[in-house]
C-alpha cells in the first residue's frame, strides 16, 4: 500500500490491517501530517493543529494494537479531524473568528468527547466561516479555503474546510455541523459523504443542542465510515436534555434493496438546477433502479417562500443574533459578510416572525410526510449548482444560477429545507462531477427518526459504484 493509498484508507479497512499489524496508528497520522504539511498551503483546510500530541497517542494505540488479546475500541488511533466550531477541551475554538482568537474550552461538546472515548486522535481542525454562518469557507482569521478538485471553487460550508480536507487525503474522520446544509454542502461539493442525523440524535453543546434546525454529525469518504461514527457519538447524554433516548444501530455493509419504492425530485417544482447537475442527479437515479427498485418522481408542491421563511428563522433566533450582539464591541474584527448579517438580523422582530418558519415546516411536512409514508427514501440534488467559487460573496446581488438571479447564499443549494424538517435523516453522497472537476452529490431522505434505512441505500448505491477514491483515478489531481 502506498502513503496515497494509506491517507485514503477508510477507517474501517484500516482498523482490519491495525488489527492484523499491517499499518500502525503512528505510520498513518505520520503519512497524513507530511501530506497536509505539503498540499495545505494551497488548500488551507487546516486550522490549529496538533501533531506531536496526536503523534504520542499513535505511538500509544500502536503499542496496544502490539499486545496480545488487546480488544479495541470502535475507533481505535483512528485520525479525526474537528471543525473549529466544536469545543475540544483545553483547545481553542474560534469558530472562524478573529473574536475567539484566545478562546480556550474547558470542556469538549458530547460528540467529540465520544469519538475520542472510542480511540479517536484528534490532531487538528478544520477552518469555517465567522460564526459557521455561509455555505462558503472563508474568513478573516484563517483565510480562503479552496476545492481540492479545482482551487478556483470553494468547498462548500460551513463545514468546508472538513470537506476539504478529506478529499484532499489529510484525514479518516471529520465532523461538521449542519443549521442550513454545512455538512451536506461541502459534502457534495467536495465529493464525501456527510450525515445529517434527525435532531438530538447525536447529542451537542449549548446552544446549538437547543436550536431544533442544527445537528452536527460525521464527514467521511465512504457511507460505512459515517455508520461507525455514527454508532459512536449517537444516544442519550447527561449534558444535553434534548438527545434522543434511542441509539440507533447503523448497518455498516451493503445488502439488497431491490423492491423498494425510491421518490425524486431534481427541483422541489421551484429550484433552478444547473444542467450538470440535473445529469448526474438522473443517472444516480438510474443506479438505484438497476440495484432493483421502483423510482418515481413526485411534486412536492412547495414553493420559494419556504426559503425565505428559512432566512428568518437564522436572523431571529440565537444563531444570527449572535452577529448583532458581537457588533457592538467587536465590529472591527468582523468579516463583511458577518456585518452584513447583523444588518439583516436587526431588520426582523423574533416576535413577528419566530412563528413563520415552524407554519411552514408544518405545511412542507404535509406533502413531503404522505410521499415518505409510501416510499422508502426520498432523492434530490444537495446542491444545485456544483459550488461556487472561493472568494464568492454570500451577499453579492447579481448572483445568478441558469442565468436567473439566485439568493447568492441558498439559491445555490437545497438543503435548509432537511434543517426545518429537522427529524429527517439525510445523507449526502456523491453523484459525479462536472466538467469543471468539480463534484456534485445527491440526497437520500429518510422517514423521520429511520436513520437505518437511508444509510441501508446509501451503502448499496456506493456498492454498486464500486465506492469513491479508492482508486488514483477516483481522486483529485493534487495527487498526480
């Protein structure tokens, strides 16, 4: 196995060769710290990292995996990733900011604080834009973080620097988290695949574990990885009193799901979807009906304003208040887009309108529920467009998608509707790329709270083509 092939592994395959002393802990994190120390600069997924401290624990897994009957841990010195918008004790976060630049947590958030107790080694983070706010990943304190398939375009966000860093080969595991689409989003627009759990099925921090439109959970390159994350970090905890009491057991291989009745949509009745997408969406769409099932397209019956009633609820709960608040001492550490915000934020009342967008999720569930009743998953694009470029402005006014002006923040993707139907599972995998290099990723929407059933697809899907980078021809050209 070469160093590429290594830092391409999934976690599954290698936790098999550490069991039978083909690779080691200590040789993997080795091979992913000299590879994102040479491709990062252009990249600039990386925030702070951590590599002679992980290096330590490597060494130390290795030593375990040495000794005689050592039973592992789930995820035993598997390398992970964490998005700088996630406490980890005694490190900073700055959730992208110049504000937390000396912000130390005293604690780590319920999902990092599992992926660790399994054997996970955390050796770095990965970047965000100020407060996680855009689907694009750059800000003031660490930059521009570019698509490994093509650096003139953008990862996607929030979590895009997690993204990146997996297609690029710098990690097994990373986490994100997801209040409009910042997993799903650079989990298409870098090629991974990334989960939306339902929310609380993965427990958090305050006050992202109040928030019903947020969730954090894994990034990986394979749906099995996500599975395994999945199988660590969900159930109940004592800090957060709105997880879920259920733990769910994911499948982690493929099996059959011929018979199955599978429905579609390329663009909700309203989206405007770029050609190369609506191609690659319909011939994923064909995989599933040669794996055997019965594929119908639906009309969902929604409209534009669910969008819009989506932006409020950003601006006039805490999650976009936060900007306003921060403005007030802190303006010249800002990035525009984040003054931008505040500006948006203070233009609506949580009076008026905290009650819009739960009416509408209520009348979106009421199409949406009936057509999951009487299919097993619901299929559509995660983004729209592929991605947009790296520096894109999430407020620029003569965005446009098909030539048609587009919201330059959501008119590019279709996720924020999965947060305000918050107790869908959703899980995004790859569907191909465009001519540009970059990739393009659907959706598979679960009934609510039946995570199993969506990971169940997505397996067979990724089975039938024969997975993602695990060949070098399956992987970005950084590598050639």
């Amino acid at each position: 196995m070469t160093n590429v092939d290594l830092a391409y592994a999934s976690a599954a395959e290698l936790l098999k060769l550490f069991k039978a002393r083909k690779a080691s802990p200590a040789e993997l994190l080795k091979t992913l710290i000299a590879r994102s120390q040479k491709l990062n600069k252009e990249i600039n997924c990386l925030a702070d990292c951590y590599f002679d401290e992980a290096l330590a624990k490597a060494k130390a897994a290795e030593q375990l995996y040495a000794k005689r009957g050592f039973k592992p841990r789930a995820l035993e010195g598997i390398p992970l990733l964490v998005k700088d918008a996630q406490r980890v004790k005694d490190k900073r976060t700055t959730h992208g900011s110049l504000i937390f630049a000396n912000s130390i947590d005293d604690h780590s958030d319920p999902q990092i604080e599992r992926l660790e107790k399994a054997g996970a080694i955390i050796f770095g983070r990965t970047t965000t834009p100020e407060f996680c706010l855009s689907g694009v990943t750059h800000s003031r304190i660490w930059g521009v973080t570019r698509n490994p398939w093509n650096l003139e375009y953008g990862p996607g966000g929030s979590s895009g620097g997690s993204g990146a860093a997996l297609a690029a080969g710098f990690t097994t595991l990373a986490t994100g988290t997801d209040i409009g689409g910042s997993i799903r989003i650079p989990a298409s627009a870098c090629g991974i695949v990334g989960f939306k759990p339902p929310h609380g099925r993965n427990p958090d921090g305050p006050p992202s574990n109040f928030d019903r439109f947020n969730h954090c959970g894994p990034m990986t390159r394979s749906v099995a990885d996500a599975a395994l994350m999945q199988n660590v970090t969900s159930g109940p905890h004592p800090l957060d009193h709105d997880s879920l009491q259920a733990r769910v057991r994911l499948p982690l291989k493929a099996e059959s799901i011929k018979g199955w009745k599978i429905a579609y949509s390329l663009d909700f009745g309203y989206v405007e979807v770029d050609p190369e997408v609506r191609k690659k969406t319909l011939e994923a769409i064909q995989v599933f009906r040669a794996l055997g099932a019965k594929v119908e397209e639906v009309d969902l019956g929604w409209t534009s304003a669910i969008d819009l009633d989506a932006l409020h609820w950003y601006n006039t709960m805490n999650f976009g208040r936060q900007t306003i608040w921060q403005r007030k001492t802190n303006a010249h550490l800002m990035t525009g887009y984040a003054l931008k915000f505040a500006e948006a934020a203070e233009r609506h009342s949580t009076i008026d309108d905290v009650h819009k967008p739960w009416a509408r999720s209520h009348a979106m569930y009421q199409t949406l529920g009936p057509v999951l009743a009487s299919h097993d998953v619901f299929i559509c694009p995660t983004n729209n467009l592929a991605a947009v470029k790296a520096e894109h402005d999430p407020w620029d006014q003569a965005f446009t998608v098909n030539g048609k002006k587009a919201d330059p923040e959501h008119g590019w993707v279709m996720t924020a509707q999965f947060n305000m139907l918050h107790n869908c599972p959703v899980l995004a995998v790859p569907s191909g790329h465009t001519s540009q290099g970059v990739p393009t990723g659907i959706q598979i929407v679960g009934r609510t709270w039946d995570d199993a059933r969506v990971f169940r697809a997505g397996l067979a899907y990724e089975k039938a083509l024969g997975g993602w980078y695990t060949t070098r021809e399956k992987r970005p050209a950084i590598n050639n």
